[in-house]
C-alpha cells in the first residue's frame, strides 16, 4: 500500500476570461500520471463524486502550498461520450478564480492547470494493450484555432509509451510528452485521445 501525497498535472482547456472561469480535467481514465499510475474510469467517478460529498469546492490552493487561495468550484462532471473539449470519463472541474492576482498567473500560463494532491493506494494490476505491430500508434487530434494534426504515439515492445508528436500544418507541429492535451506550439494546444483506438 502506498500513502505518500501523490499529484498529477493536466493542463487547462477552456477559459471564460471576462468571469475568470477555468476548465480542465482533474484527471483522465486510463492515461498514466507523472508517478506512471492510472485509474479506471469508474474509480475517477466515484473520487469526483466523493469529492462534492464532503463539500470540498473551496480546497483549491496554489502549488500545493495547502492554504486556500479564495477559489472555488462552480462545476464538477464526469465527461461523457462525443463531449468535445474532453476525453470520456474524465473528472473536469469548472472553477472561479476571483483573486486578480492568480487570474493575471492563468492568463499568463504560470499557472496552468490543475494538480490533483492527496493519499491514494496503490494496487498492482496486469493492463494489456493491443498495440500496432510497428509500435506507432496513430489518431486525430481535436480541432484548435480552425485546425487539427495527426497524432503519432511510439510504444516499445512491452508497451510502454515512449512520447510522440503531430505531422507539420500550418507551419508548426506539436510535441507528445503525457496525458491527453499536446505541447503548446504557436501559442495553442491540441486534445487528443488514444484509449479508444486500443482494446484494453
């Protein structure tokens, strides 16, 4: 069992500039964290559920310094299929940064998404993934700024995500480090999703 704080990073992806609402995924079934684990879609449910159990909307700090920085959630979903800005199944959260301060932060990308911090257990699982012969795994990513790129993702032969990019449009292109939202590039990002396209 492992008890330490864990914390994983997911960039925002929609912004109400004029009420200082940011939207992002708190965390996404099946893609691995900056500690390499993952959750099924059903246990993020029920931590997003929990979640506005205990009446948490106002547990929002700033690089986990752990003191309560006057935000609040005013939305909180699980994503369903077809949503546009999301991949199935994730938790997104809506929140309201009213301190001029922080918003000029978001606004600027020193801040930039959010952090999910807290205990978890670990539980060691068997996942097998179908994937192509060649290791390259291959998709389209969501339209931004009226365009979209190819996604390419390198698998080794366990497995095991190597990183990954876009093809070139419009004179730019993007890098695949993590997650399911690309590299900035030209002043933007993209979201892809690659789970679908494998039988897990």
């Amino acid at each position: 069992m492992d008890t330490n704080p864990r914390h994983t990073v997911v960039e925002f992806s929609k912004f109400e500039d004029e009420r200082h609402l940011v939207y992002g995924e708190v965390y996404s079934p099946m893609v691995p964290d900056s500690q390499g684990d993952f959750m099924q879609a059903a246990t993020i449910e029920e931590m997003a559920h929990q979640f506005m159990r205990e009446s948490r909307i106002t547990k929002i700090d700033v690089e986990h310094c752990l003191e309560e920085a006057g935000c609040f959630v005013v939305e909180s979903f699980v994503a369903r299929d077809n949503d546009p800005d999301f991949a199935k199944g994730a938790w997104v959260l809506g929140v309201h940064i009213p301190d001029p301060d922080i918003w000029a932060k978001v606004k600027k990308g020193d801040i930039n998404g959010f952090s999910m911090y807290g205990n978890g257990k670990r539980v060691e699982r068997v996942l097998e993934i179908e994937v192509p012969e060649d290791g390259i795994l291959k998709g389209d990513t969501a339209v931004e700024s009226d365009h979209q790129h190819e996604f390419f993702l390198n698998f080794d032969d366990e497995g095991n995500f190597l990183g990954g990019g876009t093809d070139e449009v419009s004179g730019h292109s993007h890098v695949i480090k993590a997650g399911t939202v690309t590299e900035t590039a030209s002043g933007h990002s993209h979201r892809y999703t690659f789970m679908d396209a494998l039988r897990i």
